[in-house]
C-alpha cells in the first residue's frame, strides 16, 4: 500500500496510508472550476459558430483583432488570452494602489521597522515595473504587427521589382552591324534586333519567379501567353498547302519549324507551370487563341483547360500532354502528334486533323463536331468513348467498328468508305435523321449517361 507521512500539531509525523486521505471539494470550489473551464472553453466553441451577422459590421471584438494584426489567431483563445491579461492588469493595478496607500498611511517608520518600510519600497518598484511591462504588451504585439506588414511589403515589392525586370528583358533589343548592297555600293549599317538570348533568359526567370511566389502564377501565365500571340502577330504561321493530296501536306508538315525560340520557350514554360507551383490554371489565364505554334515541341505538358481556340499546330509533338477540357475548336492540327495525350472533354468542333497522330489518345467525351480527317489522321487504340461526332466524314479514314459504337453520332457522318445511315455497320444508338445542334445535344448527353459517363468528368 502507498503511504505519506501526515505531521501532527506536536511536530511529529504519523504513517497514514494514501488511502484514508480525502479530497474535499466544497459548493464554492466546484463553482470556480466550473467558471474556470467555462471561461477557457465557451469562447473557443463560440469561435466555430459561423457569424450571420453583416458582414459590413463585423463584430467589435474581430475589428479589434484585425486592428491589432492578429487576424489568423483564433478569436476564442484570443479572447482567452485577452481575459487574463485584464485580470493581471487589474490585479496589479490594484496591488499598486494598495501599497502606495499603505505607504501613505503609514506612520514615519522607526529604525526597527525600517526593513518593512523597504521592503515596501521594493513592492512598489516591482508592481511598477510589471505593471509597465504589462501594459506595453499591447503595444509590443501592435508594433510587430507594422513591422511584420512593412517586411512584407519590401518583399513584395523587391518581388515585383523581379518580375518588373523580367518583363523589360521580354521586348529587349541588340543592335547589329549588317551588309547593306545599294546598287554596286557595299556599306555597314547598325540596324536594331530582337535579343532573342535575353528573352529567352527572361521567360526562364518568370518561371522561377512563378515557383518562387505561386500567388504571381496567374501573372506570369498571363504575361506569357500574351507574349506568344502578340509574337505570333509579328511572325504569323506558314499556310498550309491547298492539295488534296496527304503526302503533300505531309512533306509540308515534316519542314516545319518553330518561328522562334524564346515563341516555344514561352509556350513550354505556360505547360510546366502547374507543376512547378502544383496550382491548378482552370480560369482562362493560359490564353494561347490563334498562336502561331506550328512544329513547337510540347510533350508530357500541361495544357489542361487552356484556350487554343483557333491555334496553330501542325507539325506540333503533343505526345502524351495533359489537355483534358481544352478548347482546340477551330485549330489547325494537320501533321500534329497526339498519341497518348489526354484530350477527355476537349473540344476539337471544325478541327484541322488531316496527317494528325491520335493514336492511343484518350478522348471520353470529345467533341469532334465537323472535324476534318484524311486517310492520313490515325487513330489507332484511340478511345473516343461518350465522343461526339457531327458533320464528319470518314470516307477516307481509318475508324474500327467499336470506336463508332462508342461515339454518337446523327445522319450528318460519312462513314469509311462514304456510307451513311442505311449501311448495316450503322451504330444503333446513332440517330438516322440529321439532328439540329439542341436535340443532338440533348440526346449526346442522354447517350453518354445511358453508357454510365458522367459529362463533366468523362472516363
């Protein structure tokens, strides 16, 4: 058994087993530890109640805790800590006023009192100097608060001024002493350039930039888009050849070149940002509409919900990028590589795909509405399940069997070897009747529940 040793009146101890030792707690003790508990936890639970008040007039205590920068601290254990600084103020408050009027009242000490009358004295110091420091709390905690928002300031504009240098260095010039031949005179003229080495740095520099601060990644993406469609204003793509003929226009392809470097720098960089700041870019800031991106390599990117509306691409290496929800409507795609790629959801309306590679892309819930394809387009082991399809012809493309019944389709395809409704390989679920864009609509979006996909997030 545990035992303690009691001590009696007469200085001595007594053996007394822990066992016959009770804790009396009275009416008034239970009380207190009730306040107590109270006081320490009722603020925090009022804390997590949603306030429905108005917004415009928040309450007096939170515009108390914005005032003094302490908005992300929780209000209930600022309140707690609010509560026992007023009550260590009082006290010493109090405590102060007590000794200074006892000091007051006090009669002229004699010599054997003069210990007490100094050790009065040094309470009143002590309580003094606490007090001060108590009080200086608030203004301690407010001081750090101007300190803490002026250091983020100069950090974010030491930021700014990174990003401010970065996008001088995109329009940055060198100048160059070329040949001029007037007639059979020869002479050497200074002529400005773009510095293509210095843009190139600088779109490199955004990219970290963007790493560095992911708040600026809506920015940078911004910026760099811009950069690519207004370059691609000055430098506007090669058309395609008007033949007929697929290896023309696969020769054509083959010859194509990015227009410039610091143009694809620019576009692989909008494809890598996602992952360099694991933010998501689902708002339209990568806008790369009718981009001059002819022979870009953009493999294993990122262009999930980008708008490319009206893009150039031919000869482009999409090869297993990410381009789920994209808008391709409209893009010139002949010649590109898309094997592998993501392309659910992805809208390809009036696309250009004659040469493209689809092969092994995945395209659940696609909509190819008046695509253009050539016996050239492959799409071998492409999955086009819940896909649509209107206004295309197939006559010349190579399409299995199984990828038609996996698509919908109305009586406006051509299927290969230019059969329509009537053929005996016509999908059962497709519509024999030409379908205005409403009802097809509809009945594409009944078919694709019907197969168990979910539109907005086709698999």
């Amino acid at each position: 058994m545990t035992r303690e040793f009691a001590r009696h009146g007469g200085g001595e101890y007594e053996d007394v087993p822990l066992d016959d030792i009770i804790i009396q707690i009275d009416g008034r003790d239970l009380l207190g530890i009730v306040l107590v508990l109270a006081f320490l936890f009722v603020p925090i639970g009022i804390s997590f109640m949603p306030y429905r008040g108005d917004p415009s007039k928040p309450p007096l205590f939170d515009q108390l805790q914005n005032r003094m920068g302490l908005a992300n601290i929780n209000s209930g254990l600022l309140f707690i800590g609010v509560g026992f600084w007023a009550m260590i103020f009082a006290s010493l408050v109090f405590g102060l006023f007590a000794v200074i009027w006892s000091l007051i009242m006090a009669p002229i000490p004699t010599p054997e009192q003069t210990w007490d009358w100094r050790f009065s004295l040094a309470k009143l110091a002590a309580l003094t100097a606490t007090l001060g420091a108590v009080v200086a709390l608030p203004f301690t905690l407010i001081r750090l608060t101007f300190t803490r928002t002026q250091t983020e300031t100069a950090v974010e504009a030491l930021f700014n001024e990174k990003i401010n240098a970065a996008v001088d260095d995109l329009h940055a010039q060198r100048q160059v002493s070329e040949l001029i031949t007037d007639g059979g005179t020869q002479k050497h003229e200074t002529v400005w350039q773009d510095d293509v080495t210095r843009r190139n740095g600088a779109i490199d520099r955004l990219e970290g930039l963007a790493g560095e601060e992911p708040k600026a990644l809506s920015r940078v993406a911004r910026m760099l888009s811009v950069y690519v469609r207004e370059l691609s204003r000055e430098h506007p793509a090669k058309t395609a050849p008007t033949s007929g003929d697929p290896y023309i226009l696969s020769n054509w392809v083959h010859a194509l070149n990015p227009a410039r470097s610091d143009m694809q720098n620019a576009a692989q960089v909008l494809g890598r940002l996602r992952k360099t700041t694991r933010l998501p870019l689902d708002s339209g800031e990568i806008d790369l509409t009718e981009a001059n991106m002819q022979g870009f390599d953009l493999r294993y990117l990122d262009f999930g919900s980008t708008n490319m509306q009206g893009a150039k691409l031919q000869g482009a290496n999409l090869g297993w990028a990410q381009l789920r929800g994209a808008n391709l409507n409209g893009a010139k795609l002949q010649g590109a590589y898309l094997n592998g790629a993501q392309l659910q959801r992805v809208g390809l309306e009036w696309a250009q795909l004659q040469g493209a590679d689809l092969s092994g892309a995945q395209l659940q819930g696609a909509d190819l509405n008046g695509a253009q394809f050539d016996s050239n387009t492959s799409i071998y082991a492409a999955i086009l399940r819940g896909a649509a399809i209107k206004d295309v012809d197939f006559t010349h493309a190579t399409i299995s069997s199984e990828q038609l019944r996996d698509m919908f389709g109305d009586a406006s395809v051509t299927l290969p070897g230019g059969h329509g409704p009537d053929h005996e390989n016509w999908p059962k679920y497709w519509s024999k009747e030409e379908l205005d864009w409403l009802d097809f609509y509809t009945q594409w979006r009944a078919f694709q529940r019907s197969i168990g996909q979910d539109p907005e997030n086709p698999t």
